[in-house]
C-alpha cells in the first residue's frame, strides 16, 4: 500500500475545528507528506495548516464554538458546511477522512462519508474518562480507527471494539523537554530578570468574551500591587480586536504586550500563566510553567456540562496527574481576586515551583512517543482494509 501510494496521488480530506484542532492536524499533515510525497490534503482547517499545503475550503475557526447556547447560534451555519463537504467528499472520494477534534461536528460527517465507503480516522479520543461517556457508541459508528493522545485511552476503547492506537501527544514530542527561557525572553525583548506572566483567554470568541475579562481584571490587580511584572497575551487569529477592546475597558493599553500568536514562545518566557481549560493547558504543562486555570460557561451550557461530569478536574494537567497539582477556578470561583491570588502563590513560592516541575516532567515524558511513525502505521493499517 505504501508504495503504491507514494507515486500516485494520495487524497486526504481533513476537517480540524479550532486553534488546537489545527496546531494537531499540521503535525500530523506533516508526518503523511514525509511518507507520501504526493499527498494532497483539503477541507477545513486553519493557518497553520495552509501554511503546510493544506487547501483550506473554509477555515477553521468557523468551528469554534463555546458551550451548547453557541452552538445552537450557528446550527444551521455549520449543517449547511457539514452537508456541503459531506456531498463533496462523496462524489469525488479522498482515500482517506481525518476529523481531527470537534467532535459535534465531525461525528455526523464522519458517519455520512463512513457509511458512503470512505475509510474514516478520528484523531483525539473524546473525553469520555471525563464527561459524556455514552459517546464511545457515537464513536464506534463513525470512525475506523481512533489515533489517541494519551496512554489509557485505547483500552477504555477495545472493550468496545473499537481500533485505537496510542500515538502520544505531538505536541509532547515537539516541545522540548527543557524549554529555553532565554532564548525566547530574548525575541520577545524581555530582561532574564524580568518577572512575567502570561495571559491565555483562549482562542474562540466564547471564552474571549466571558474569561478574558476576569484575566485582565487580574492583571490590573497584579499590576497594582506588583509593578515590576511584565505581561504578555498571545492573540488567537482574528481575537486581536476584540481584546483591545478589553485592554481599552480596563486600561491596561501598554501594560500588556500583545503577541500574534507566539502562544509557544510566551508559555516558555513565563513565570506563570493565567490560561483557560482546553489543550492551552496541556501546552503550559508541557512549558513546566506553573499555571492557574480558569473555566467560564454561560449558565446553561455549564449547568448541562455540569451534569455529565465524570471527574474532580476539568484541566489536563490535573486530569492527567488524578491529582489537583494546579489550581482550577470554576464558574463563580474565576475571579479576578482569585486568579491574582493564585498567581502570587506561585511568584512566592519557589519550592512549590520546584515540585510542579518536577511533575510536569514526568507528565512530558509519559506522553512522548515516535508519533509520526504510529500514525503511518495506524493510516496504513485503516487503507490496507479497503
């Protein structure tokens, strides 16, 4: 199969939904093109994608979205996206569909494309240790085989028959294992002496919205009380404006730098991070940079999630650990004082730094594996089936 397809066209259809979504699937992309070098892939994806080949047909963040209420807003928007590429794909199939993360949307598509003959992987297992476990039958129905990130997944998924393979979390092998403080310190301009905190409100205009504000109200406390801290924000594409807005709201104008994007480089430069639950999290951990986790719903979506939770934790790190080893402010508890408060802990208290780290290593080293060669293998193993 392998050689066949490295002298022949190879077609692969992608759809990755937001910032995380598209940071996987390049990864990923990257690895396929290795190994075919006539690999073409195309659908929905994001700028780091385009920026490897990728032909984007809509981008990406027309699938960010925040909660059940926002969801619903953009219903028939995205059935519309759905059905449009799911008819596409059908009358001229790709070899392969890769639904990289969002699974309310991918789901369906995977289903319809599955169901028409096309070979169908799922890359993230969803969170079905965590809430909504009755989805690995959804699963099961619509995906050929599931490329997991982390270690436990594929045997929470064989009872129920379903292909899996354990290929580490990229972003494990991609981020070094001792980040270079002062090299990224350097490009953002910043003295080696230089406390710094970072700010990651998140990348969809949801979280933007109902978590940014409460950071911000952080850092004008922060700063108040501390004047010497330098802080930084990495913007999500298309998020700039929206956070001047905010800047201008609390004014923090030119107490905040500003990057375009550079999330990597700011989590590396940091002392400490104010970051939303989601992959950012997973990012901060894998930086070793000592974190507080914020998570804001609107009152319904977050009373529905509420209710199918499975664990004490929503943060990876913490999930990860079964351990509450950062601290998560949830809901009513995201406060402005709170995130300060805890963000001061960490400034002042260089042993409980030293100990995060060290479990921050051992999580690095848990979720290192040879990605790119897994995947091949696992992509390989789902076309040899055809």
């Amino acid at each position: 199969m392998s050689s066949h397809l490295e002298k022949t066209p190879f077609n692969i259809a992608m759809v990755a939904g937001e910032a995380s979504g598209d940071l996987l699937a390049t990864q990923v992309l990257a690895a396929l093109q290795k190994e075919w070098p006539h690999l073409t892939a195309s659908g929905i994806g994001g700028p780091k994608m385009i920026a490897q080949g990728f032909e984007a047909q809509w981008p990406s963040e027309r699938l960010s979205v925040f909660g059940y209420l926002d969801a619903l807003k953009v219903y028939r928007s995205l059935l519309k996206i759905r059905n449009q590429f799911a008819d596409q794909c059908i009358a001229s199939p790709p070899q392969l569909f890769m639904g990289v993360d969002a699974p309310d949307f991918n789901f369906g598509l995977e289903k319809k494309l599955r169901q028409s003959g096309i070979k169908t992987i799922h890359l993230v297992c969803p969170s079905i240790w965590a809430w909504r476990p009755n989805r690995v039958h959804e699963l099961k129905q619509v995906a050929d085989h599931v490329l997991c990130l982390f270690p436990f997944e594929p045997a929470l998924l064989k009872p129920h028959g379903i292909n899996a393979t354990f290929i580490g979390h990229p972003l494990a092998s991609s981020i070094e294992i001792q980040p270079d403080q002062t090299k990224a310190r350097q490009l953002l301009e910043l003295d080696l002496s230089d406390q710094v905190i970072a700010v990651l409100p998140g990348s969809r205009k949801s979280e933007i919205d109902l978590i940014g504000p409460v950071f911000l109200q952080a850092v004008a406390l922060l700063h108040k009380s501390r004047p010497h801290l330098k802080f930084i924000l990495p913007c999500a594409p298309g998020r700039r404006q929206a956070i001047e807005l905010q800047l201008q709201a609390q004014q923090l104008v030119g107490v905040v730098q500003l990057l375009e994007g550079q999330s990597h480089t700011a989590l590396a430069a940091a002392n400490a991070v104010m970051v939303a639950s989601g992959t950012a999290t997973l990012e901060a951990a894998l930086f070793k940079c000592p974190m507080v986790i914020a998570y804001k719903l609107g009152a319904i979506s977050y009373w529905l999630m509420k209710r199918m939770k499975l664990q004490p934790w929503v943060g990876l790190p913490n999930i990860l650990s079964q351990d509450f080893i950062v601290p998560e402010l949830i809901q009513d508890q995201a406060t402005a004082s709170a995130v300060a408060n805890e963000i001061e802990k960490w400034l002042d208290n260089p042993d409980a730094v030293r100990q995060l780290k060290d479990k921050l290593l051992h999580l690095h080293q848990s979720l290192q594996q040879e990605t790119s060669s897994l995947v091949i293998e696992a992509v390989k193993q789902v076309l040899k089936t055809t």
